[in-house]
C-alpha cells in the first residue's frame, strides 16, 4: 500500500516571541510553491498558547496545527491542563503524545501516554505517538523491545489506527544533531511494522505511517526518506528555520 508521507515540525517552546514564529511562517510562505501537497501532509506543533492565534496563517500555507501534547482526563479539576475535546472545539486535529520530553522531564509513563491516546480516540483527534529507545537502550539490545513495550502499551486503546501515526524517534538523536543512519532507521522501524503485523494485524501494519524523528535536516533527509519504512519526518530544531520547507519540498 501506498502510503502518503507525513512531516511534523515540533517548535517546543520556540521561538522566543510570537512575532518571530510568524516571521518564521512568512519566510515558508516563499517554499510553498514546490510542495507537493497529495504526496505529503504537514503538521505544525506551535507552543500551546499560540496554537490558536497561528492556525489561519499554518492553515494558509496548507498545514495542520498540532498540539505538542493532551491531557489523559475529561473536563475537570485539572489545573493546567487541555483536554482532546478542547482541541477539536478549537478546530485541532491533531496532537503529539509521548515524546521523549515528556516522558523525561514530566514522568509519562507508558500508562499516561496510553489513557492520552484513549482520550484521542474517543473523541476522533489525530495522534502522532512517540516512542524510542535511549542511548543505554541501543547499546545494551533493547532497542526493539523498548519500542514494543511503549507501542504495545497504547495497541488495547487503538480502535481507528486511520488516527494514528507513529513517530519513531530515537532519544539519542534528538537535538543532538546524531542522526540515525538511514539503515538503523529503515531496520527499527521495519521492526516497529513487523510488530504491528504480529500485534493487531497485516493491514494495519500496512497502512500505519511510521516518521523518523531525531536531528533530521534538510541535508540528510533525502537519503532517509528512500526507505521503505520511512514515510515522513517528526523534526525538532531544523522545523525553526526558513530550510524546513526544503525538507518538506524533498519529502513531498
Ligand atoms: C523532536 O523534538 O521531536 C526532534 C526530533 O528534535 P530534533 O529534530 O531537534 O532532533
């Protein structure tokens, strides 16, 4: 099966000011034109606060917004928090769950990320789901079974895996500007597929769009992108520059 390529750009909490990130958005303006819009999605993961704000100029360029993250409850007494129902009234269809900076530096656990997902599914909201091994993990073996135990703790709250992308970003290549080798992705992620094929079944293994994610540019995206396994990108910093578009041009 053909699968349409899917590129997200993750802002973190960046730019420094609101005027800068629609600096940013004009300078894209100008790539457009080569971006090939049947063949690639574009999701863009402004900070929170801006996510409404930016959205008819993201919308303008043919790119979806993109919450960073959800919260795992209804509407309630939780400070702090946003709900997958907050973002569909907001017109959001889209978030990221389970980024290795959450799960780092604000404790989500592979349960979290799973009642998160859960949430998006009830409701219909988009998922790109992160997983991905740490250095320690790579180098003692673990790799495919750090990424079976996250994936596999989210596979009983998948009903509609037409909503779920999965991002493959391996924490040792994340803003460290060491990027996985287009054969140690293309090996995880055909892993990651093979997986699914075992643990829900050969269709959805088929269809599911697997990104790579961790120090991608648009240097060394064209290399990745040939893999079968690839289909898309999750990029961090290089989504803060004017040359992203390059990397959506060359995906799409
Ligand atoms: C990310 O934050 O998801 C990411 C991949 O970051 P970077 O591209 O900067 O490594």
């Amino acid at each position: 099966m053909a699968r349409k390529f899917i590129v997200g750009g993750n802002w973190k909490c960046n730019p420094a000011s609101a005027k800068e990130a629609n600096s940013l958005l004009k300078e894209w303006k100008k790539g457009l034109p080569n971006v090939d819009k049947s063949k690639v999605d574009v999701v863009i993961c402004p900070p929170a606060l801006w996510m409404s704000t930016l959205a008819p100029s993201i919308e303008g360029l043919g790119m979806e917004v993109c919450s960073q993250n959800v919260g795992k409850t209804d509407a309630g007494a939780f400070t702090g928090e946003w709900t997958a129902g907050n973002l569909l009234d907001l017109g959001i269809k889209w978030t990221l769950i389970g980024h290795s900076e959450r799960r780092t530096k604000y404790g989500e656990t592979d349960a979290d990320v799973a009642e998160k997902v859960g949430k998006c599914q009830d409701i219909g909201v988009n998922v790109i789901l992160c997983i991905g091994e740490t250095l320690e993990e790579r180098e003692g073996g673990k790799t495919d079974e750090v990424n079976k135990r996250q994936l596999g703790a989210v596979i009983p709250k998948v009903k509609d895996w037409d909503k779920i992308v999965i991002a493959y970003e391996p924490v040792w290549a994340i803003g460290t500007g060491k990027v996985a080798t287009p054969d140690q992705a293309e090996e995880t992620q055909a892993a990651i597929r093979e997986y699914l094929k075992s643990a829900v079944s050969a269709a959805v293994a088929d269809k599911v769009r697997i990104q790579y994610g961790g120090s991608v540019t648009p240097e060394n995206c064209a290399e990745l992108i040939t893999k079968p396994n690839i289909d898309g990108f999750l990029v961090g910093g290089a989504s803060l520059k004017p040359s992203f578009m390059d990397i959506v041009s060359k995906v799409g």
